[in-house]
C-alpha cells in the first residue's frame, strides 16, 4: 500500500539518485564503497527542515547538550 505522503518524498530522493546514476544505470557496476560514498554524500546535505544543518550536526549538537 502506498501512503499519499510518501510521493513527495520518494520523487525527491529519485531526483537525488538521479545525479550520480542515470536512468537505466545497472548499480551492479559500481562496487559497495561507490554506494557507500553516494549515500554518506546524500545523508550529508543541508536540510530545509534543519534549519539548513546536516542530519550529522544535528545529532551532535544533541548528543552535546544530552552528554
């Protein structure tokens, strides 16, 4: 079952993927430590949400004010 909500967000991380793979591109080509760099490079992106922050920096500030 698809939730109407997911729409948005699955059209804007396909957008995403987009720029390091094309359309039609077989992921079997790229080895896990190429997978590994996109995905550590798309979790590393300023987020609106965040107030323009990484989802990074803002688990530190957290674990800073916690610790």
């Amino acid at each position: 079952m698809q939730l109407a909500w997911t729409f948005p967000v699955r059209r804007v991380m396909r957008r995403l993927l987009r720029q390091y793979f094309p359309k039609k591109t077989l992921l079997a080509h790229f080895s896990q430590d190429d997978l590994d760099i996109v995905a550590l490079e798309l979790n590393e992106r300023p987020r609106k949400t965040l107030k323009n922050r990484t989802p990074t920096k803002v688990m530190s500030e957290g674990a800073a004010v916690m610790g």
